[in-house]
C-alpha cells in the first residue's frame, strides 16, 4: 500500500495547529518564568480573611459538611457552583444564619439545592446549631475588595468602562427603575438584605 502523500490544505491546517501548540507552550513557559522571577504579586490578591477562632473551626468543618461538593471558599471545592468567597461582604453572619436554618424564607430568588428534602443540600439546616453558627462566622470573615468580582460595589471613582457599558446595554430608562449602586451611601459593612 502507497502512502498518500500529505495535500496542501492538509500541510497547512497541520502547520497552523502546530504554530498555535507551539505558540501556547511558549508563552506559558514564559509567563511562568516571569511570575517566578517577578517580586511583585502578578495579580493583586482582592480576597481577604481574618479569622476569629469560631471561623477558623467554621473553615474546617465548611468541608467536612461536603459544602465545597457544590460551593467554593479560599481555594477548596467546585467550580461548577456558587462561590462563597467575599461573601461576608455582600451578607451579615446573621443573614447567612438564617439562610442556612431558612434557605427558602431568606432567599430572595427560589432555592434550587437548599430547602427540605428531596433537595440535595436539605441536610445543611439539620446541622447542629453550634456547626452552622461556625460556618456561618467563616463565610462572614470572607471579605472581597471593593470593586473585585465578589464584592457588591463598583471601583471607587468614576468608571469610563462601566459609563460605556450602561450606555451601550441598559434601557433608556433604568436610573428610575433600579438603584445604582454607586450612588448608594458608602456602607463599608454588608446591609444584609441582599437587595441591591
Ligand atoms: C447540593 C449542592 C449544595 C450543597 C451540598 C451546599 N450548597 Fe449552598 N448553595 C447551593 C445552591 C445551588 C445555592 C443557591 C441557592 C439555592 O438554589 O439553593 C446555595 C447557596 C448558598 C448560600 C447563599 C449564598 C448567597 O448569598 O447567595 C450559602 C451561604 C450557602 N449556600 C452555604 C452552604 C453551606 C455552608 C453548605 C454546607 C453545610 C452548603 N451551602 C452546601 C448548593 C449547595
């Protein structure tokens, strides 16, 4: 049996893979030499925690009650799920109490996974209360920066980025339909409501 030689559209599919392989090795080798050698941070970190001794107990047992099966804090458990880091920004320990107890009174959308059984996360509010008061003072001890993903609030300071966006996308009408965020009091701590 012959070999059949190679087309020319077949070369060239073949070399423009090659060219896109060799170009990701390169540049992820280069990256990862830059970020070893560099003494600054890459990304500035906009996570914060600092735990009192409940959250430090709450940490631990967060994972031995399977939450990070469907929920992601500080670099432990799923992405597929909600993420729980900064939360203790945008909700009271209080709040994430009463969620837990009472996920569907407290939620302000239909809970999905929380709430009596056949729900899958039913078994969370038959936890101890001593168990979600731990887990409940950890997630409030995640806090997120101002204008990182995870907090509820934009940058400080005007935003030309964040002025394009609303022009281009958001109704004509929105400033009297919903709140904007950036004209509401500075309130350095969580309201609690989830309402935004
Ligand atoms: C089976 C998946 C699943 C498991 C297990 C689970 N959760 Fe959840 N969690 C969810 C989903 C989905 C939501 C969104 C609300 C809903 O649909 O139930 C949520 C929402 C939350 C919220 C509210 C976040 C917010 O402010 O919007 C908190 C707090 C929370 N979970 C904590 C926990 C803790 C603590 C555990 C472990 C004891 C846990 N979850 C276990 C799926 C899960």
């Amino acid at each position: 049996m012959s070999k059949n030689p190679l087309k020319t559209g077949e070369k060239l599919m073949f070399g423009i893979f090659g060219a896109f392989i060799v170009l990701a090795v390169v540049s992820f080798a280069l990256l990862e030499m830059i970020r070893a050698r560099s003494d600054k941070p890459m990304y500035q970190p906009t996570m914060h925690f600092d735990f009192t001794a409940e959250g430090k107990r709450g940490s631990e047992l967060f994972r031995e009650s399977r939450c990070t099966s469907c929920h992601r804090a500080m670099r432990n458990g799923t992405n597929m799920g909600l993420s729980l880091d900064g939360l203790g920004s945008r909700r009271t320990k209080e709040w994430i109490m009463a969620f837990l107890t009472q996920p569907e009174k407290t939620y302000d959308a239909r809970t999905i996974d929380h709430g009596p059984a056949p729900k899958e996360a039913a078994y969370v509010a038959e936890l101890p209360p001593n168990v979600l008061n731990d887990i409940a003072a950890f997630l409030s001890e995640l806090r997120a920066d101002q204008g990182s993903a995870a907090a509820p609030k934009p940058p400080e300071g005007r935003s030309e980025f964040i002025d394009n966006m609303l022009k281009a996308w958001a109704p004509k009408d929105w400033d009297e339909r919903y709140t904007d965020v950036r004209k509401k009091p500075a309130e350095g701590e969580a309201s609690g409501t989830g309402k935004q």
